[in-house]
C-alpha cells in the first residue's frame, strides 16, 4: 500500500500542478517533454549500458516527422506521434545494428557522427525542415476531434502526461521482464551474458530501437505542443541535457528521470529569470552536488539527508555507539555534511 | 564409433602476430568424457579454451560440437548448441543476486529471455529450478545476496551452477580452484564429483590433485601443441611430462 502511495505521488503531484499552477503550465508541459526523453536515455544508457551522446537524433526525428506529417499528410496529433514514433524507432534499429557492435568511447563518437549527421541533412534539407529558421506553421487538430489545443496549454500538458504514462507503463514492464534482466546482465558484463547463450548484439539493437521510438515520442510532443521545430532539436545539446538530467535524478532509479528533468527545468527557468547569463553556474553546482554526495541522484536525498541528520545527530561524542550501530558508509558521508553545511 | 562425439577437434592452430599459442591441437570428447588439460603456464591452456569457446576465432583447424563444425560461430551460438564454459576471471553479475545470475541463464536456456509480457509464469519456474540448482551445489543460504558480496569459494560454485543451468552436453572448466582458499577446495571437488554422467566434461586445472583425482585421461599442453595424453598413471610416468611439467612444480 505504501509502494503503492509512492508509486502514485509523482503524478498525483503532475495532476496537482494541472488544478494548482495552471498558469505554468507551458513550463510544465516542457517538463513532461524532458522527462520522457529522460526515461529514454535511463532505458538505453542506465539499464543496458549503452554508452550514448546522440539520443538528440531520435527526439529531433520524432519531432520533424511529426511536423513534417502535420504540415503534408493530416494535422492528427495522435496519427502524427504514432508516425514520429515509428519512425524514429525505425531509424534507431537501423542505426544501432549499425554502430552496436562497438562499444566504449567509440560508441560515444559514433552515436555523436550519427546525430551530427542528421543534424546537418536536416539544415540542407531546407525545403522539408526549413533549415535553420526552423519548421513553422503547422496546425495540430483537436485530440479525438474534440479537445483542442489552447494557449494556456491545458491540453498539451495533459496530452504530454498522457503519452508519458503509457511510455512509463512500457518502461516498467520491460525492466521487470526477462528481456529487462537481460539487459542489466550486458550491462554489468557482456562476455558473462555470451558465454550463457545471450545475443548481445540484437538485445542492444531491440533495446536502442525501443529508446529511440520513446525519444521520437518526446520530440513529436515537443512539436505538437510547441508548433514549431527548429534544428536545435537535433543538437548535441539536448543528448547532453538528457544525460545531465539522468544522473541528476538518478539512472536506474524509478523516477529519477521525473526528479532529474524536473528539477533541471525548474531550477533553469528561475535561475534564468535570476540571472540570463549565468544560470548555468546553479545547474552545474547542482549536478556537482549530486555527482559527489548523492550516489543515486536526487533521487535518494530523502534517504541522504536522514542519514547525514543521524550521524550529526549522534555528532562526534558519541562515536563508539554510531560506530557499533552505524555503518562506515553512513560515517564517512556524515563527514560530507560537515563540508556541505560550512559552504 | 557409432555415438558422434560430443566434442572433436581437429588441426586446431592460433597465433597471436608472429607468435604461435595453439599448434595443431587435436582433441576428442566422447559423452560422458572426463579430460583433464594439464600443461606448464605459458602453454595456451586458457587460449585453447577459448578458441573452444568462441572467444577467439581459430586460423586454422576444425571445431565440432555433435557432428555440427562451430569453429566460425560465436559464443552464443556455441552455447545454444550445447557447450557451456565457466571463467578463471571473474565475470558474475556483481550487483545481481546469486539467484538471479542462475534464473537469467536458464532464462535464455529456455528461450524466453527476449519476452517483455506474459512471462511472469515461466519466469517463476526460472526462478524456482535456479534456487534448486543453488542448494543443489550447497550455496542456497546466499541466493538472494547480491554476487559481489560473496566469498570467492561460493562465487566459484555459482560459475559452476550457472554453467549446468544451460544443460550443456560440453563443459569446459577453466581452472574452478584457481584462487579458492585451500580449505575450500574439498567443497568444488565435491562440486566436480557430482556433476552429471552423461556430460562430457574438460578440466582445466593447476591443482594437479584436483585434476588426477577428476580425470580419467589427461592431456598434456605444451608451448601449444600437445605433448602427451592418456591416462593419469601413464601421464604421472611420462618422462616427457616429468621433465616438463611436472618436475617442475613437484620438485
């Protein structure tokens, strides 16, 4: 039951922001949007290990097929993000059976070549993608016919959470099955996973596919919601900020794709009201925070925090009985605290 | 002979660049065998295992698993014809339990290692013969303790239980005593005691109590090629082997 409160909170809360917030719902929407190509990459690079910067491809495919789709075929939003999602599912099966079969810092590179190159075929390709003014004028056509989508966002932050669910349904039920406990197997050791009888290679190509259709998705929502689609879709940038946003949650972790993009977002919008230029610097220290004193992102700082306030708590007199209860890990980051608490 | 071996090899030849690691080696396997592959260090013991296995691709030479040539296939394929291994370094799934590290195995064993739905019965009964195969070989206590928390005895006996779990007919066993504390050692030659008959089994070991004790014929590698084989009186009498092996690490 209690599983169950915890499981249900998140969006509980992204239904809370809907009722409670809703003049922030645009931002809100931006959320939903990075949290799902979060989930994405946590699918590919925290659970099987797949070592990716070019998770970028997929969600500008999904976003300019979808644009493309509206502007050409039919203005159905639902229609438009199936075709973005298989598309750039597609794309990602055919690119990954390509580049799979390296890993490590080639792997790095290459999926970098094969987002760069899409980004550069997209800039020529300016009759289809607009180029570097970006792809404008498309119009979306109500949900269902009947639910349109307003200025104030009210549909397209429901229509994002809605798509995020269905991916968090698939998502969850993928980790838990065989095939996800395969995954985590390659991760942790690939010549273990072969020598029991695992194709590596097509679990990681059936894995990288699966991730790129869920990031195809992200960026159809993206266009959708937004109306527009620019090039900067396709950047390196974006792959960055989703692997960013992973380790800030927490990979691996239920929702530490939600905790990571939504913090990222949050704290990006206000510190950039703060300070334009600088905003980076709170992001940054905030990522250097989570790298050093929180082993499972943000994630676990509830966790954290308890444990700091325990061994401040029992404070350094009363060592012989933190030491005989306590264990060495919970010592040695209460000693974190200190540093942490004088900055 | 009218059973096809379980394993054959034939001409078997690697070389790293100019230098030569397997030189025509021949092997065979009847069901059932118990070899034991002894040879001084240097003699490419682990890499003839591993050509074995599909590791590494041969230059040369002919592997059959059950009459079927493998020398170009993978590892993954080796296995689903019927050939499992176990590891001299560590490759065991550190962060998973010791449970599950079996359940995967037999997982892919029964070919349901791909579903993402309708699985949870099957997975069970994955999970199920995986506690079995554990208590079996005397590691149950700690089947739910992740890999890496294990003593290094048990982590050898998982190897062990991992490699059965894909019901091979071939087993290749690389050095299972290798680094395991000697009081240890009495629990994998149990281990090796009970595995099942009809397997056809090559050991390779250092510890040449292990290795006399388990073998009934004994191969002996040398600088690659192989130097003498049959069986473990006739290899303990070898002068040949004396002077090679064995005087060395007996004197």
């Amino acid at each position: 039951m209690k599983a169950l409160a915890r499981g249900a909170l998140p969006w509980l809360l992204a239904l809370g922001v809907y009722v409670f917030a809703d003049d922030q719902l645009a931002l809100g929407t931006n959320a939903l949007v990075m949290i799902l190509l979060t989930l994405s990459v946590d699918l590919v690079l925290g659970r099987a290990g797949i070592i990716t910067l070019g998770q970028a491809a997929f969600f500008g495919l999904g976003a300019y097929a979808a644009g493309i789709f509206a502007l050409h075929v039919t203005d159905d939003p639902l229609l438009g993000m199936l075709v973005a999602t298989l598309a750039s599912g597609a794309f990602g099966a055919l690119s990954g059976a390509l580049i799979l079969h390296t890993e490590g810092v080639a792997l790095l590179m290459l999926t970098l070549a094969v987002s760069g190159l899409l980004a550069e075929l997209a800039n020529h390709a300016s009759d289809w993608t607009g180029g570097s003014d970006g792809l404008q004028g498309m119009t979306i056509a109500p949900i269902f016919g009947s639910f349109r989508f307003d200025l104030f966002k009210h549909t397209a932050y429901l229509y994002a959470l809605a798509v995020l669910f269905l991916w968090y349904l698939v998502v969850q039920s993928v980790i838990a099955s065989p095939f996800g406990r395969s995954l985590d197997g390659i991760r942790q050791s690939p010549p273990r996973m072969r020598a029991i009888g695992t194709p590596v290679w097509w679990r990681r190509v059936a894995v990288y596919a699966l991730s790129a259709a869920m990031a195809g998705s992200a960026g159809a929502l993206s266009a959708q919601t937004t109306r527009f689609v620019g090039l900067t879709t396709l950047s390196v940038l974006v792959s960055g900020t989703a692997v960013v946003m992973l380790v800030l949650g927490g990979a691996r972790q239920r929702y530490g794709a939600f905790v990571g993009a939504t913090v990222y977002v949050v704290v990006q919008d206000y510190a950039a009201q703060l300070n334009p230029f600088h905003w980076m610097l709170l992001v940054g220290g905030l990522l250097m925070f989570t790298v050093l004193f929180l082993e499972e992102g943000l994630t676990s700082l509830p966790q954290a925090l308890r444990r700091w306030a325990r061994a401040l708590y029992r404070g350094p007199a009363g060592t012989t009985a933190a030491g005989a209860t306590g264990t060495g890990g919970a010592t040695g980051t209460g000693g974190a605290t200190g540093t942490g608490g004088s900055a | 002979m009218s059973e096809p071996l379980a394993l054959s090899v034939r001409g078997l030849s690697k070389s790293f660049g100019a230098l030569p690691v397997t030189r025509g080696v021949d092997l065979q396997l009847v069901p059932g065998a118990r070899v034991g592959l002894i040879g001084p260090n240097g003699a490419g013991k682990t890499t003839l295992l591993n050509l074995l296995s599909g590791v590494i691709q041969p230059d040369a030479g002919e592997i059959q698993l059950g009459g079927v040539s493998v020398e170009r296939w993978g590892p993954e394929r080796r296995v689903r014809r019927g050939l499992a291994r176990t590891h001299q370094i560590n490759t065991l799934l550190g962060e998973t339990s010791a449970q599950d590290n079996v359940a995967i195995a037999i997982a892919e064993r029964e070919r349901i290692a791909w579903r993402t739905f309708s699985y949870r019965r099957r997975w069970q009964a994955c999970q199920e013969e995986a506690r079995a195969r554990l208590d079996e070989i005397g590691i149950g206590s700690i089947a739910q303790r992740p890999v890496r928390e294990l003593a290094y005895g048990e982590q050898r006996l998982l190897e062990i239980a991992i490699a059965l779990a894909l019901r091979p007919r071939v087993l290749l066993l690389d050095e299972p005593a290798a680094g395991v504390p000697s009081g240890e050692v009495s629990v994998i030659h149990e281990a090796l005691a009970r595995l099942p008959s009809k397997m056809a089994i090559l050991l390779i070991e250092h510890d040449m109590d292990l290795v006399f004790r388990f073998a009934t014929e004994i191969v002996v590698l040398v600088q690659g090629s192989v130097l003498s084989r049959g069986s473990p009186e006739q290899t303990r009498a070898d002068p040949r082997v004396r002077s090679a092996y064995l005087g060395r690490s007996h004197t």
